[in-house]
C-alpha cells in the first residue's frame, strides 16, 4: 500500500482516532496520583509553541504564497500522523505531500521541510549548550556532520542531477534569524510542559536541568519507535533520574507527556485532516462535472 493510499484510508483514520483516544485513556488512569494544575500550565503554553511557533517557522523557511491558516492547518495534520508513525516519518512526509499538492515542485518541498527541521535541530542545541549538561558536544558534532554532508550531497546533485534542486531561492538571512527566534520560543514551552509534568508528580527540576534532559534524550531520536515508547522516551526518563527525579515519578512525568500530546493532535491536526479530505473529495466530484 502506498503512503497516498495509507493516508486516505478511512480504516487508517478510524484507527488513528482510535488510538488517539485509547493512549490516554489507558495510560493516565495508571500514573500515580497527578496534579491537574502544573499540567495545565505547562500544556498551555506547549500547545501555543508546537501548533503555532513550529508553523509560523515553518512558513518563514518555505515562502511562497501560502497563508499562515495553511501552514496551520498543515502543521497540525502532520503532526497527528507523526505520532501514528515511527520516528514521526509521517509529519515530514505528509508537509511534503501538502507543499506539492499546493503547487511546489519535490525539491522545493524537500528543502522547506528539511530547512526547517534544520533549524529546530540548531535551536534545540543552542538550548541544551545552555542548559550545561555534558551530552551537547556530541550533539554538536552531529548537527555539524550532518551540514557537512548535505554541503557535498548538494555539490554532487548541481553536478550530476540538477533539476532536483529547488527552484526557489534560499530564505533571506532575516528571515533565518525570525525561524531561529520562534525556534528558541518552542523551545522554552517544551521545557514548560516537562516542568508541568514533572511538578504533576509532585517533584521538581530547575528549567534548565528540564531543558538538557530534555535535549539529551533528543540523541536516541535516530532510533525510531512508537510514540510514548521510544528509545527517545526511555532516555528521557534516565536523563530526569539522573537530574534527581525518583524512577517512578520520571517514568509517570514522561508518561503523561506522550499522552496529553495526542488530546491537541487529535483536536486540531484530526478535525483539520477530516475537512481537508472532505475538500478535496468535493473537488473530486466537481470536476467531472465541470469537465
């Protein structure tokens, strides 16, 4: 089955919603007795920097004529299929689907994705070297391999297969330096929420232990798992341990981090990706007739 078929499959979506509705159901009532304030105070603000920072960077990357509502719409979309897919494969692959649907050619498309991840990448290590844990430096030299890499992987495409580049130009360095801000913004509101989570337990860590715990489990992330039981959550438990968190109540704080992250995916990325299939469905139907 096809990524365009798996996607517009109604027993997918059903499944999706399924699951989205079964995570916290199963998971919250397990967890230790929870606060519902800090939840609330650091899920506010993480809602506010994932549905509204990460497409508003998204859209200063990509350019083009497309409206901030689209890159809302599509944002929120991609991110309910990432958390059904390993790794959150599904959010970058579904962006790339939208960009090219919307009129960008597959180079275009693949830059502005990838530019973007790029520069959460480069904030997220900006804010872990701040944060002065020990794992950054490895962090580092990856980000730096990795831009290495993608210098001589575009010096070979110019050479060999030019029309795969993009036709647009690269953003401005303003514009750059805009998605680096908002980058930073998300930053902060997701060491918000595992403050929120963490404090939900009736424990604490310092906004900067949270943030290089947080940024240190980001180096299991090329393992891919399920979401809430990923290599990536495993290490964020060990790193909150080893910020003096108790096992069971690190275990419960990223617990109930993985499953508040489904109640927005499936509010806003699930209604929007109903309308957006209802849409083109009509179109569909249309353009017989006015054939």
């Amino acid at each position: 089955m096809t990524l365009r078929e798996v996607l517009h499959s109604r027993t997918v979506l059903i499944l999706g919603v399924a699951v989205s509705l079964v995570v916290p159901a199963v998971t919250l009532p397990r967890l230790p007795h929870v606060t519902l304030l800090p939840v609330l105070l650091g899920l506010i603000p993480w809602v506010i920097g994932k549905y509204l920072f990460c497409p508003l960077r998204w859209r200063a990357l990509t350019g083009g004529d497309l409206g901030r509502v689209w890159h809302l719409r599509a944002y929120a979309e991609s991110e309910l299929l990432g958390l059904l897919t390993p790794g959150h494969v599904g959010a970058d692959l579904w962006r790339m689907r939208r960009l090219t649907r919307a009129g960008l050619g597959r180079g275009d498309a693949l830059v502005s994705v990838g530019l973007d991840r790029f520069v959460g990448a480069v904030g997220l290590t900006a804010f872990v070297i701040f944060a002065g844990t020990a794992l950054p430096a490895r962090m580092l030299v990856v980000a730096l391999g990795v831009g290495a890499l993608a210098v001589v992987a575009t010096l070979l495409v110019r050479r060999f297969r030019p029309e795969l580049l993009p036709a647009r130009s690269l953003p401005r360095p303003r514009l750059l330096a805009h998605a680096l801000i908002l980058s930073a913004a998300y930053q902060l509101t997701t060491a918000a929420l595992l403050l929120g989570t963490v404090a939900a337990t009736g424990y604490a860590v310092s906004p900067l232990a949270a943030l290089g715990a947080f940024g240190a489990s980001q180096l299991a992330g090329a393992v891919p798992g399920p979401h809430g039981a990923s290599p990536r959550d495993g290490a964020l438990v060990v790193a909150l341990v080893a910020q003096g968190v108790p096992w069971t109540a690190a275990i419960a704080a990223v617990a109930l981090k993985a499953a508040l992250a489904w109640l927005p995916a499936l509010a806003l990325g699930g209604v929007s990706l109903v309308l957006t299939r209802r849409a083109v469905r009509r179109l569909a139907t249309l353009a017989p007739a006015g054939a």
